[in-house]
C-alpha cells in the first residue's frame, strides 16, 4: 500500500542528496546502475566514497551544485552532480573533473595501460538543449568517438547529463528502475501526501524515502535545508540578473550597430544621389556644349555657357 501521512523533504537539496547518495553506498550503487550506460557484466558490485572537492567551487554558484564522488570494485570513479540550474560552465567543470580525477591515477603509480573508466552524472533541475532535435530528449551521453565511425571509442570519460524537467514517466507501469529513480527526483518533495507503491517496492528506493522523512532531521538541519533553498533562489535571480544585463547590452549593441549601419546607409545613398546629381549636370553641361560647338559658338561664349573648362570643350570637338 502507498505510504501516506509522512512528511518529505525533496531530494535534490544539498542535505538530502548528500544524505541519500552520499552516505549509502547501496542505494549509490542501486542509482548508478540504472542510470549509466554500463554493460550487463559492468554493473557496479560495490562502492566505496571519496572526497568530492577536487576543484575550487565556482565562487558565483557555490550552492546551486551538490557533488558526490565513489570508486567501485572495478576501480571506476564515479562524480555525481545535482545541479539545481544551468550554465554553459557546467559541462566545462564536469569534463575538468572527470578529467582531473582520470589523471590523477597516474599519480598513484598507475601504468596508462591500467588506467580505468571515470563517468560524470550531472543531475540538472533545468533545461539546457531547447532546440527542436532535443525537445523529448532528456538524457545525454557523451564520449570520445570516431567522427564517422560511431562505434569506435576511446575509453576512459564518459559523461552524462539527465535534464530533470524534461523527464515525463510515458507509462506509470513502467518498473525500469531508471524510470523509478527519476520519479523519486522528481515527483517526491514537501508536496507529496501519498508515495507511489512502485517505489516503494524497490528496497534501495524505499531506504532513500525513508532518508527523507522529516521527523528523521534535527531542527538545525531543518533550518540548513531551508536556507539551501534561499540560497539557490538567490543564486537563480543574480545569474537570471547577469543574464537578463547580458542579453539587454548585447540588444543596445545590436541596436547600435544596426543604427550605425543605416546611417551608413543613408550617407551611401546621399552620396550616389549626389554623384547622379552630378553627374547629370556634367552630361547636360556637355550637351549643350556640343549643340554650341555645332552652330559654331565662340570656347569662350561655350566656357561661359556650360561651365566646362577650355580643355574640355577641346575634348568634346575632338569626340
């Protein structure tokens, strides 16, 4: 039967996510399993946590990302982001991250030959690729491939970026613990009055809700969650602020420059009709000088006439 008259908190805040994927291995390794593309026989066994703080957070969103990083029994490492919204720097910080802790195996005496796989999750509450091809797509998994062959890959980073929003349960029946796992991100938070019993049917999933039962926090760690999110609300309007300034100068220097560009314009077309008033003064003033030199006119009386200088009238007789 559902679960009823409980209060959650919602998963995605720092204290929580860092709770239930940071200090539960099985339910890591149960999440990991289902929501990274690993082969049958590649499925992760065990996990083991480390230190998560590789790189200086960035000073601007230092409480919009919650990291959590593991090594498996295979000694894969794996880097798990809950990023509460987007900025083109995310997918620059999680390749420097994966790439710095692919490196640094290195330093432990490894041989390149034994360097092992490192994977990059980044749950992101947000949308990031809102082009038409994208519109339904709500999972992206990147490697190192071939550009015409696909299928041919170097090992070694692999990142995938799971869009929150974008993500629509097509059948509520559907019990792919993938499916399941991102209902639980999305569907669970302060709102929830019933849990649905397909998720709670699966151990790992019913251990990570029992983590979010808020009788289980202490009152100061209730203040902290509420604090997170007036943090990420903080953080969200400054960067909607930067962005919102951003795209207002880029539409003033667009303006300017299309303003710039008409005046130009309209000098271009001063000028041409000033040029084509010229030059029609210079072809009627030629005119009129050959019907002078045709009845016999004096240069002179033509010069006075027309305007045209004595080396011209000369010219025009010779044409």
């Amino acid at each position: 039967m559902p679960e009823k008259h409980v209060k959650y908190l919602d998963p995605k805040n720092d204290l929580t996510f860092r709770r239930i994927f940071g200090q539960h291995p099985n339910i890591m390794k149960s999440f990991l399993n289902s929501m990274l593309p690993l082969r049958a026989n590649q499925h992760i066994v065990s996990l083991t946590y480390e230190d998560p703080a590789m790189i200086p957070e960035l000073p601007e969103l230092k409480h919009s990302i919650v990291d959590v990083k593991c090594t498996d029994n295979f000694n894969r490492q794996f880097i798990v982001e809950m990023q509460m919204y987007w900025t083109n720097s995310f997918k620059s910080r999680m390749l420097f991250n994966s790439g710095k802790a692919y490196v640094k195996q290195i330093e432990k005496g490894h041989k390149y030959s034994e360097l092992k796989p490192v994977y990059g999750l980044s749950l992101i509450d947000d949308i990031f690729l809102q082009d038409e091809p994208y519109k339904n797509e709500y999972y992206h998994h990147y490697q190192l491939a071939h550009t015409e062959h696909k299928d041919e890959i170097i090992e070694g980073i692999e990142l995938v970026f799971i869009e929150l929003p974008k993500f629509k349960a097509q059948n509520i029946t559907d019990k792919r613990l993938s499916v399941l796992w991102l209902r639980f991100l999305t569907e669970i938070d302060e709102n929830t009055q019933e849990v649905p019993a397909e998720l709670l049917n699966e151990t790992e999933i019913k251990e990570a809700l029992e983590q979010l039962h808020a009788s289980a926090f202490t009152k100061d760690e209730l203040a902290y969650y509420d604090k997170y999110w007036d943090n990420v609300r903080i953080e969200k309007a400054a960067l909607q602020d930067a962005l919102d300034q951003l795209q207002a100068e880029r539409k003033a220097k667009e303006l300017a420059l299309q303003e710039m560009e008409n005046a130009q314009q309209e000098r271009s077309a001063a000028l041409k009709e000033k040029e084509k008033a010229q030059l029609e003064k210079e072809q009627a003033q030629q005119k009129l000088a050959l019907q002078m030199l045709k009845y016999n006119e004096a240069i002179d009386e033509i010069m006075k006439e027309t305007g045209l200088s004595k080396e011209e009238i000369e010219n025009l007789r010779k044409k």
